[in-house]
C-alpha cells in the first residue's frame, strides 16, 4: 500500500505546503512553476536496479558513438556516418572537438528522456547539457526531509555528490547563457551549496582563467557567445577542461537511429558487446534519420515498408504512431519545440512536418522515432486554488541523473537521482509545464 493511500489528507496536505513554502527565494527556474505533491514517486526495486545498470551501459555507449564517429573521419568506416553528423556545423567547431587534448573527452553528465510505459522504459533522446540538476537536487534534499520513511533515489544529497564529483578538487566555473538563462536559478543554489569552488557566470561575459568549466549553453549558440572561441581554443590546448566537450556530434538525437542501422550492427556489438547492444534495443525506440536520398526501386526503407520518405504524407492517423523532431544543433532541437506526434496533428500539419524534414536534410536533419505511449499512473498533488490535495491521472517522464566521477577516470558512472515529471494524461508530449507534477523517485 502507497503512502498515499495510508497518509491522512491532512498530514498530505501540510507535506505539501511545507514543501512548497522551502522553495528557495529566488526561485529554481525563472517564472516557472509547477505542482507539489506531498510525496515523491514511488518505482520498484527492479525498476531501480534496472536504472542504475543503466548508467555504465549508456556512458559505454556515447564512447561507441565517439570511436564510430571519428574512425568514420579518418576513412576506416563509410564517410556518411560523418557527413549525416556534420551537417549544418561550422568546420571550426568539428576541429576543436577533434584536439588531441579532447578527443578522448565524454560527457560527464549524462541523463536520458525516459517515457515510462507498460512495458517498461523507452528513451526519447539522451542529453548531455540537461537542465533539471540543481531542481533534482533541491527535491532530493526536501522530499528526504519532508518523508523520512520514503527512501529516496540517491538520498538527501546524492545530485550534489555527484555534480560535485565530475570535477577537479579545484572545483568548476558554471557558464550559463541568456539562451539557457531560466535554468541559471537552479545552478546558483547547486553551486551555493557546494561552496566556494563553484561559481555561476553569464557565458557571453566570461574570460578564461585557467578554471575548469561547465558548460551549460547549447553548442548552436556559440556565434553568441565570444566566450566560446577562447574557451575551445584553451580546452584544445589542454589548459582547461570543459564538460560536456565541445564535441558536436554527440550532441545528436540521431544515433538512436544510426543504433538501428543494419549496416552498422556488427560495429554497434563489438563496441558496445552484445549484452548491452540487446539492453539498448530494448530501451531505443525504432529511428529513423529522414534521408530523402532515393533507393533503388526493389528496395524499402525498413521498419516503414516505403520507398521515400514523402511517402509519410499519406500515413492514416492510425498509421502515424511516429515522432519527427530535429536531431540537434538548432535552436527548435531542445525543449520539445520542434517535436510533432503524427497521431496528435491534422493530415495537412503532418504533411508539412513531413516536408520541413526532408526539405531539411542537409543543413538541419530530422529524425522520425516510432511513438511509445506512456502508462497512466495516479498521484497526489496540492491544487493551490481550492487548497485541497487531488488525485491527478498522468503520464510520467523519468530523468535519471548519471555523473562519471573524474577521480574513477571515467570508469565510476553513479546513478544521482532521478526527476520525474508527471503530466496530465490528455497530454502527448511529456516536460516541464505548470500543470505538470514534479518530484523525486524513490524506491518502495
């Protein structure tokens, strides 16, 4: 039985007001609400272990992307692995990205888009610059306050252990820029609670100093940032380390569907090792990158049974359980603002995210993603306008938090925390928004 279901209403109710009378002054997210509930989300003990084995095998997995990315440079693999991942970038960026003092660098922080649905977890996109840290951090510390009988993923503190472990001793100088700018709330508490070590700067007024650095800006942002040239060019000479690395194409939604390739399935299983190439095809939803280029007229596309791409145009409804959003490196590519679900749009507004792709390939590429529905779960939350708590049915997206400890050089990849934001179950896509519910996961 939950701690919903055996709590009073008034203890549930004065949890939550509790709750939402610690949130910090100054907020977490610049004028961004969302609903309190009294309590975290529960996940079972499997489901738990299941995320922490996650963290090795998805780190396991940028390095992969990293190795075939840059044998496809040097002519060892097909040069189109490469071409897709390029396209639409500066040359100066790739180079920066490929220095010797970076180029064996991976993100340290990882945190994937995990839909939970009947069946299990399916990933919508894997991000290495993700917003949500000081936020999951703040629920961590609260909620573990708040419900001391509630066993909370990584405890009252573990997204700050884990921030703060990615790092030299020295600490880190965090770069936030306006593009970013409603998460810099939530950076200056995580770095106010790690102490002196860890300082919030505006990226576009920043100057290199010889300080390690987080970078928390997209990289299609840099003709914004003069900070950036500087900051390439001292982590290329091994002055600095910047993390996530200016490493462009990692930063692509794309290799799910590169994940899928056939041709590149022996190499996805000698890198990856055929235990965790089977995990992840359990966990990457069927992708595709919307090539228009033509095939020859025996052939289809697999998976789609079609022989062009424009062919998506004419997909009944009941055919369109697909997702087309662009692969990264554009201002649309984060926050779901590019994101169409076929089965949630008209025939004539699908037809024109179907054209946008393709007419798109070459500069911005868009990937087509077969769409996982999530499960309807039920959870409390205090409705501020009647004061009550309610019931809310919603669908959940989970945000696991990995770091990859600098001092385990790169072999300690730690779960941190877990964010799970619970949205109204009429809702297809699934993110922060004011009617959403957000709270830590803890394990029953």
């Amino acid at each position: 039985m939950s701690l919903a279901e055996t709590a009073s209403i008034d203890s549930l109710k004065k949890r939550a007001e509790s709750i939402r009378d610690s949130l910090p002054a100054n907020g977490l997210f610049a004028e961004k609400a969302w609903r309190i509930s009294p309590i975290p989300f529960p996940l079972e003990k499997s489901q738990v272990k299941q995320l922490q084995k996650l963290g090795p095998v998805l780190h396991r997995f940028q390095k992969a992307c990293d190795t075939i990315y840059r044998r496809s440079k040097k002519g060892s693999l097909p040069g189109w692995i490469a071409n897709y991942l390029d396209a639409g970038k500066p040359e100066s960026l790739i180079e920066s990205g490929l220095a010797s003092p970076v180029v064996e660098e991976l993100p340290r922080v990882i945190r994937p888009d995990l839909i939970l649905t009947e069946e299990g977890f399916a990933a919508s996109e894997l991000d290495s610059v993700p917003g949500g840290i000081g936020l999951t951090a703040w629920l961590e510390e609260i909620y573990s306050k708040h419900n001391p009988e509630s066993r909370i993923v990584g405890g009252d503190s573990g997204m700050l252990n884990g921030f703060g472990s990615i790092f030299a001793p020295e600490g880190a100088d965090i770069l936030v820029s306006e593009e970013s700018g409603d998460y810099r709330p939530e950076m200056e508490w995580i770095a106010g609670h790690l102490g002196d070590a860890f300082e919030v700067h505006s990226a576009e007024d920043y100057q290199v100093n010889g300080r390690d650095v987080y970078r928390f800006f997209e990289l299609f942002d840099l003709p914004n940032i003069p900070s950036a040239e500087p900051l390439a060019a001292a982590a290329a000479n091994g002055e600095i380390s910047v993390t996530a690395p200016f490493k462009p194409w990692i930063e692509e939604k794309m290799w799910a569907a590169l994940f899928w390739s056939h041709p590149l399935r022996e190499i996805w299983i000698r890198e990856l090792r055929e235990g965790n190439f089977q995990r992840l095809k359990g966990l990457f939803p069927k992708s595709w990158v919307v090539d228009p280029t033509d095939i020859p007229h025996h052939a289809v596309i697999p998976g789609l049974e079609i022989q062009s791409f424009s062919e998506l145009r004419d997909f009944s409804q009941t055919e369109r359980e697909l997702v087309l959003k662009l692969s990264g490196f554009n201002e649309r590519a984060w926050g779901a603002r590019s994101v169409t679900i076929g089965q949630d749009v008209s025939g004539a507004e699908w037809g024109d995210a179907v054209d946008e792709a393709i007419s798109g390939f070459g500069s911005t590429p868009f990937v087509l993603q077969e769409f996982h529905r999530g499960k309807i779960v039920e959870h409390p939350w205090l409705n501020e306008e009647t004061g009550e708590i309610e019931m809310m049915e919603g669908r959940v997206r989970l945000c696991p938090y990995y770091f990859v400890d600098r001092n385990g050089k790169g072999k300690q990849v730690r779960l941190s925390g877990i964010l799970a934001t619970i949205c109204p179950s009429d809702k297809k896509i699934l993110h922060g928004m004011s009617e959403a519910i957000l709270v830590p996961c803890a394990t029953i």
